[in-house]
C-alpha cells in the first residue's frame, strides 16, 4: 500500500521517522547493543505520540499511516513481561487509545453497507434472470430459450434502458441523442431491407433461368 496523496506533509514525515526509529530499535534488540535497544523503541514511540497530535485524516483509515502505531504497540506489549520487560513510556496510552479507535472506524466501514442505486438494483436483477434463464435451458436441454434472437434483443433493450437511463430533468443533448439513435435504427432497417429485396431478386432470377433451362432440356428430348 501507498501513503495516500493528500496526507500531511508533517504527518508523512513523523510516520517516516517513527517506522525508521522502530526498524533500528528490531536490528539492536538482539544484537551487541540489545541494552539501548528499549530508548531505540521510546524514540519511535514518542515520534508516533507526535504522528497522532498532528490530526492527519489520513492517519484513522490508512493503514500505510498507522502501522507504526500498531507495530509500537505490539512490541510494547510483548515486552512487557519476562526477563527482558522494558517500562512503557508515560505516552503509550496514547498510542493504545488512538489504536481502538482506528479498530472501531475499521468495524464501522464494515458494518456500513454501501448504497445501492436503482440502476445496479435493476442490473442485479436483469443479471439474475438471465442466470436463471440459463439453468433452465441446461436443465431442459433446450438451447433456442438462450439462442433465440428475439430474447437476446429483450434483454439488450432491457440492459440499454437500464444503463442509459432518462435523466430526471432531460436536457436538449439528450432528445439529440434520442433522434440520432432513431435515424441510425431506421437507417439499418432500410439498409436490411434493401440487401432482402436485391436477394430476393436473385433468387427469382435464378429460378428463372432454372426453369428456362429444364424447358430446354425438355423440347431436346423431344
């Protein structure tokens, strides 16, 4: 994940120092300088205190931006028994409080559904009927329920009006629009009924010369 765009400039740069300070304090805890290590963690503590005290929106719901508190945290609650128990600085309450509310703001956007619109409502719906059209047909092993052309141009008028709804205060643009995809309707069924008629005309041509030929034949024979 990335910081997010609009993050404070102050509040980046905190996040940034406290998850370096955190970093070298996990190089140190097991190494020769183990026992510096505990003030290596109270500097990424108090540049998180310092994080929190800066308000970025950013901070509640981006993970990007809160890690380190929760990294912090942990490791102060880890540590915070046993031989090598280290005290947690006065300020860790902070860190713990702003911690759960960033838990509950998670929880709240879950519980929250997004809303649903008309248009995805009659989506769903369209999309739920041609599922079912579909096991019907494999039920009943009748493939021209899903191949027939008259239900296909249903449901594409069904899915154009519901994609391409009226406007609620329709604008001139939009009668435009209306009288173009008119024209170009109108337009194709010319254009199919033409290439019809000039088939048309060569099948009667044809069978013309069809019968021309076994008449022909016929007056040959005799």
């Amino acid at each position: 994940m990335s910081i997010p765009h609009n993050a404070l400039p102050a509040a980046v740069k905190l996040r940034e120092s406290a998850l370096t300070a955190f970093k070298t304090y996990q190089d140190m805890k097991e190494g020769l300088n183990s026992a510096a290590a505990p003030t290596i963690l109270g500097v990424a503590a108090n540049y998180c205190v310092q994080l929190i005290d800066t308000k970025d929106p950013c901070l509640l719901m981006h993970q990007p931006m809160h890690n380190v508190l929760f990294l912090v945290r942990g490791e102060y609650n880890t540590r915070s028994t046993g031989v090598h128990a280290i005290a947690p600085p006065a300020d860790l309450d902070t860190i713990k409080e702003y911690c759960r509310a960033v838990l509950a703001a998670r929880a709240a956007a879950q519980v929250v559904p997004p809303p649903v619109t008309a248009q995805a409502q009659a989506q769903a719906e369209i999309a739920e009927v041609m599922a079912a059209a579909k096991a019907k047909a494999h039920k009943s092993a009748n493939s021209l329920l899903i191949d027939n052309p008259l239900y296909r141009e249903i449901l594409a008028r069904a899915h154009a009006a519901v994609t391409n709804r009226m406007p609620a205060y329709p604008t001139l643009a939009y009668f435009k629009q209306q009288e173009v995809d008119l024209r170009e309707r109108v337009l194709l069924s010319m254009q199919r009924l033409d290439l019809e008629l000039r088939l048309r005309d060569v099948l009667v041509a044809d069978y013309e010369i069809a019968l021309a030929q076994i008449a022909e034949r016929e007056v040959t024979k005799e």
